[in-house]
C-alpha cells in the first residue's frame, strides 16, 4: 500500500494494530478522522491519551476504574461475602449487563495456560486466597469460560482454598463448552449464575 503522505502511513501503521482492524479498515478509518472537524479527532485523542494516563485499577478487585476502588467495590449495597471470579473487566461488563449479580468480582487478567506461558504467578490469584484466608468470602463463584484453560485455572484455585470454610460454586453449562463470557447473551449468562451449581459436582461431570 503506498501513502502520499509519511504522517497518514504512521496513523494507518498505528490504527492497524489494534484487534481485527487491518491495514484497509485502518486507512479507511484515518480518513474518516479527517474529514470530520479537528476539534472532534483532537477530542478522541485527548480522551485516548487521558484514559491511558489516568485509568486504574481497583484495589480490591482488578476492575478497572476511575478511583482507588472502582463503582461495585463502593456500592454498600452489593454483598462483599459472594464473589464472582472472572478473567476480565469485558467479563464483569457481561454478567452486569444481567442485572442477576449483586455481589463483587475478582479479575484474575488471564487464564493459567502454560502453552502460552501463563502461570498461576503471572495472574491475580494470590489477592483472591488472601481474601478467602482472612474469612471475608462465604461464597466463590468461578465464572471462567468453559475451555481447558478456564477448567485449569478454576481447578488450581479450588485447589488452594479447599481446606477453608467457604463454598465453591461454578456457572451452569447452559453456556456452550468453549464459548467466552462476553459473546453470550444476556438471559442464557444471568440464568447461569442463578443456576449455579457446587463446583465439586462439575469436577465429576
């Protein structure tokens, strides 16, 4: 592909890497850009480089946030003992669009998958045994897509609480095995994580 101009060749470069855009969709995309007023592409930069700037991560749980603690860790209202274990914040997007949970999340950032190089260390799951250690969960709710990696990570975690007095609980399989969280509707995803079942009981299935 040639380009005229060596700034549009870099904006193109820069637009093509980001998940399924390829270098056709990325010209057509900075070409949009700037046919539209400056003031509006000045604003999309300026929101880019403030999120990238500025976003953080909640302390208690991984969620992405605007403060120390993000919105759900606030929220009086939702029960701290019953957490909900996810991959990631698309994950807690998904099952909040439900409206069926009322309790926390803990976003572990990945799956263990050692093809991939992922171990337990390079994931958020020492904070969520640490939680549990300390006596502030009555309920884990494994919410990992049903693929090998997501039974493995589940698996390693049951695996270190076992031995506390906490209940473990996994979503029903009335999502497909090997689909992720954030491509399943809303009423198969909310019914769910009402119907979950004993986490020990998908060990046997």
């Amino acid at each position: 592909m040639e380009f005229s101009s060596k700034l549009l060749e870099k904006a193109v470069n820069e637009m093509s890497q980001l998940p399924g855009i390829g270098k056709r969709t990325a010209l057509r995309l900075v070409l949009h850009l700037l046919r539209q007023p400056k003031s509006q592409t000045l604003e999309l930069a300026d929101a880019l480089q403030n999120m990238r700037n500025d976003i953080k991560f909640c302390k208690s749980c991984n969620n992405i946030s605007d403060s120390e603690f993000c919105e759900i860790c606030a929220n009086p209202n939702r029960n701290s003992e019953l957490i909900c274990v996810v991959e990631d914040i698309r994950d807690v997007m998904a099952i909040e669009n439900t409206s069926s949970f009322k309790g926390l999340y803990h976003v572990l950032g990945g799956k263990i998958s050692p093809m991939d190089g992922i171990g337990p260390n390079d994931l958020n799951i020492q904070p969520l045994v640490e939680k549990v250690k300390q006596g502030r969960v009555k309920e884990l709710i494994f919410a990992l897509g049903s693929t090998m990696e997501g039974d493995t990570t589940n698996f390693y975690i049951y695996k270190q609480i076992q031995d506390f007095d906490i209940t473990t609980s996994t979503i029903a399989r009335g999502i497909s095995v090997g689909n992720e969280l954030e491509y399943t509707d809303e009423v198969t995803l909310g019914r769910s994580i009402i119907n979950r079942i004993p986490f020990e009981v998908s060990l046997k299935s």
